[in-house]
C-alpha cells in the first residue's frame, strides 16, 4: 500500500476528485507544453455530469492563462474510471501538439497508462486480517506499524494535517451566511456551536461533534483549505471526532497524531482494496470510509485494543453500505454536509459499542470493504456522483412544481 500521506492531502474544495485531482492534472500537462498556444480538455463521466456544480472548469482554468483553456463535456464514461480527462495541447494552427488521458480516481489522486508516477508501495501487508496478526506476534499498536514503515517523517506531516483540520474547524464555527452554488443553504455550524455552549451536558456530545463536522464540510463547500479524510466530500468526519475527544478526554497532541495515523491506515485499507471514489462506488466510500477511519481513531483514543479498534472501523463501514453519492445541483452541500454531521456522530456510537465488547465479531473489516467494494460497482451510474437519480432528480422535480 501507499503512504497515508498519499490519503492525507491538503488542499482547497469542494471536491477531490472534481477540483484537486483536475487542477493537478491540468498544472502537469501545462508543464509538458508549456509554448502551446492554446489547450483543451474533455471531461468525461461523473466530472463532465457534476462538474459544473463541483467547480471543475473552474478549477482547470485557474491554471492557465484566461482564455487558453476550452473545457468540453462529454457525459459518457471512458473504460478505467467515470472521472475521466482527455488533454490536448495546439499551436497557433490548431494543429495537436499533444494529448493526454488521465484519471482522477478519488482523494485528489491521478492514474494515466504509466506517463506519471507510481506512489511508493511502503507497506507489505494489503489487509487488517494480515496486520493485526502482525501486531499480536510483534506487541506493535496499529499506529505504531503505521510508523515502522511511514518513517519519523510521518509525524511532521500529520502534524501539519492536524494544524489545518483544527483551523478550519475554528473558520468554520465563526462563519456565517449563505454558502455559494445557489441552493441557498445557510451555514449552521456557527449556530449549532453557540446553541450547544448554551445547552446541558446532555447534548453536548451531539452538538459539538455536529458543529464540528459542519464547520470543515462548510468550509469545504466554500473552497476552504481542508484535509482530505479520505476525500473532501467527507473531510469533516475525522476532524470532528478528534476535536471533541481531544477536548473530553484532555489527550495529547501526540494521541491525537496516533489516532491519525490509525485513521488513516484504516482508510488506506479501503482505498487500495476498493475504492474512495464516490463517482466509482457512491459514498459509502466517501463517507462510509471515513466514519470507519474516525471510529477506529475513537475507539484507540478510548483505550480499545486492537480488535475493538477493528471493530469500529468494520461497524462505522458496514452501516454505511449502499450509501449513494447522487449530490443536489451537482454541489457537495446536499446531502453531504448534514451527512459528515451524522457519520461522525455515528463514529462514536461505533466506537462505544466495540468497546463494551471484547472486539469478537463474525464480519471483518476485510469483508465489509469488499462487501463495498462489490456494492458501489453494483449501484447504477445515476447514484454515483452523476446528480442523475435520488436526491439530485428529487429536488429538480420539486423546483419545477
């Protein structure tokens, strides 16, 4: 598998896969013809169907010059993957210079057919069976296998993904107005924190880790600086159950950087052996994985063993399963906002839970990504980040009574 900080990438939104993947794209192929005199690009799939509402062209036009970019859409998918781009450089003829065919497959990464490089294979085992056999032989925490192949240098940049999560929580809760795309949807992180500081101590759990996730998926949907865990789409997930453990229990910065290196293995797991991709197998790769990744930093920030840590992660995934990405107006506000506020309220529950057990169950983390895996293939192309079906045809129909 790759290094977790292939998972952990710091970037502006709203979207991975629609923003940070492309403008990526784009600043490499601009690099490669640098003198062309004009470029173009075709996007293909789930971009071409969300792309406008993802900010797409946007995000590919900041990169070159105004006007030297034409941005064509293209609705079918190309066979590798449904976030596909065709690149084409011109001279001043309109003759090709050259073109390109690359893919954005989920958390800002990029695959082509060998042009780019592969990442790093730094760890040997594929799959948590294997790994939490690994830590009962050698005595090793998750995180600490975490750190025995990532290096020291892996700390020094959970460290800055930790500083970024945090600042954009305290952006978020101190924001206020409506969010941009047009659906008019005011933010309420601001409110649910000054509401939750007013309240009992009965419903300071819900409210703190709701105002939290709203803050980072808020500012997310305003192209903040945000984290992707593992996407942007579900950034505010991790960052929110962290903040309000940290808080409740007094931890360490340091437990705090554990519990994310733990996270990100767990989402690490799911991204090589299926998918983090919500136009390739809906959200439950999204959001599905992070409130796997977030229940298993909670469980280990409760003091679970390493089967409740696996526990966790297996509930926060299982309970997700079939989950589909069919975003309002191709934005990642409805539903996905309100859904990183109930996925990290979910991850605490998971995380409960695996801790009033020994960590015995009968469906392994390692099943429930494949099960993922075999469903999100299996959904039709209109609930994985077309807007084609569910909620998105939902509220077109509504605006059209």
């Amino acid at each position: 598998m790759e290094s977790i900080q292939e998972l952990y990438r710091i970037g502006a939104g709203p979207s991975s896969s629609h923003t940070m993947g492309p403008r990526r794209a784009a600043e490499i192929f601009c690099e490669r013809y640098p003198s062309a005199a004009g470029y173009r690009v075709k996007l293909y799939g789930s971009l071409a169907a969300t792309g406008r509402g993802h900010l797409t062209d946007a995000a590919l036009k900041s990169v070159f010059v105004p006007g030297a970019l034409e941005v064509i859409w293209r609705e079918k998918e190309l066979p590798f993957h449904p976030n596909g781009m065709r690149f084409t450089a011109v001279d001043a003829n309109g003759k090709a210079l050259g073109r390109w065919e690359v893919y954005s497959v989920g958390g800002g990464a990029l695959r082509d057919e060998g042009s780019l490089p592969v990442p790093q294979q730094v760890y040997d085992l594929n799959n948590m069976y294997q790994i939490l056999d690994h830590c009962k032989l050698t005595g090793q925490a998750l995180w600490e296998y975490v750190s025995a192949h990532e290096g020291e240098q892996i700390w020094g940049h959970l460290r800055k993904v930790w500083d970024v999560m945090q600042a954009a929580i305290e952006r978020g809760l101190h924001a206020e107005g409506v969010l941009p795309g047009g659906l008019g949807l005011a933010r309420k992180s601001w409110s649910f924190y000054r509401k939750t500081m007013l309240s009992g101590p009965v419903l300071q759990r819900a409210g703190l880790v709701s105002a939290y996730a709203l803050a980072v998926s808020e500012e997310n949907a305003c192209g903040g600086e945000i984290v992707t865990a593992p996407t942007c789409g579900s950034c505010g997930i991790v960052p929110a159950v962290l903040r309000y453990l940290q808080e409740v229990l007094k931890c360490s910065d340091d437990s705090i950087l554990r519990a994310l290196a733990t996270a990100g293995l767990i989402g690490n797991l799911a991204k090589h052996n299926a998918s983090i991709s919500g136009a390739e197998v809906g959200c439950q790769g999204e959001v599905g994985v992070a409130c796997a990744m977030a229940a298993g930093a909670a469980a280990q920030l409760l003091g679970g063993t390493a089967r409740q840590i696996e526990y966790a992660a297996e509930m926060g995934l299982e309970h997700n399963l079939g989950l589909t990405c069919d975003p309002v107006a191709g934005l990642v506000q409805i539903p996905c906002i309100e859904r990183n506020a109930f996925a990290a309220a979910q991850a605490l529950a998971s995380a409960d839970f695996a801790l009033f057990t020994d960590g015995g169950h009968r469906i392994s983390y390692d099943e429930v990504v494949s099960v993922m895996r075999e469903t999100g293939h299996a959904l039709p192309s209109l609930y994985r980040e077309t807007s084609t079906g569910g909620l998105a045809t939902a509220y077109r129909r509504r605006k059209r009574m």
